[in-house]
C-alpha cells in the first residue's frame, strides 16, 4: 500500500500538505476527492484508520452542511457516512493516507510529518 493524499488542488491546506509530501521526498498517489468521490465503504475504512467519526472530520461550515442542518442531524455513523458520500464537499481536507495503514487529517504540515514519521 502507497501513500495517498485526498485533496482538493483549490484549497491551501491541501497544496501544503501536498508541498509537505514532496518535500519529504514520498512517493504517493492524489486523489481529488470532489472529482472521484470515496464511496461508503471506503470513506468508513478512513475514518476507522483516523479514529474518528464522520462528524469528528465533517466541514460544518460549507453551505450544505447548513442547508442540511448537518449540526443537529442525529449521530448515526452509518448515515453520516452517506450524507458525506453525496456531498463530498463536507469531508475535512486534506486527509493522508499512509503505506502501513493509519491515516490523519493533514490540516498543516505536522500533521503531515507526525503521519510520516508513524509510517
């Protein structure tokens, strides 16, 4: 298993994290979660290498979330997983996957290095 990064090119965190990467000298796949959207079970596995929830790594913020009323929907994994597979806008960004299976939310370059350093 390789290395991949989730991100999306627009946002600076993920150019950063991406920066973080290539400065380190690590091989890894991109994946541009907006265009090739994880699906149910796969955005579960994440989570469960994270150690999170899906409202633990949900952008609250965005416009749907809002529309969605995402901050009083119940705290159904399942269902939150679902909701964040049709609008992947609401997954936080950048997340790194690592070869030896964890993954973090790679929201600034430590975050990147910790993960590095744990592969």
């Amino acid at each position: 298993m390789t290395t991949e990064i989730w991100h999306n090119p627009r946002c600076s965190k993920s150019r950063a994290a991406k920066a973080a990467l290539d400065e380190a000298g690590v091989s890894y796949t991109e994946r541009r979660y907006l265009d090739d959207p994880p699906t149910a079970e796969e955005l579960d596995e994440v989570l469960t290498r994270i150690g999170a929830d899906p409202w633990d790594v949900a952008r609250l913020n965005e416009p749907i979330a809002k529309e969605l009323d995402l901050k009083n929907l119940e705290r159904d994994r399942a269902r939150w997983i679902e909701v964040m597979v049709a609008n992947p806008v609401l997954i936080q960004r950048p997340i790194v996957l690592t070869g030896d299976g964890k993954a973090v939310v790679a929201r600034d370059p430590e975050s990147v290095r910790r993960a590095l350093d744990s592969a």
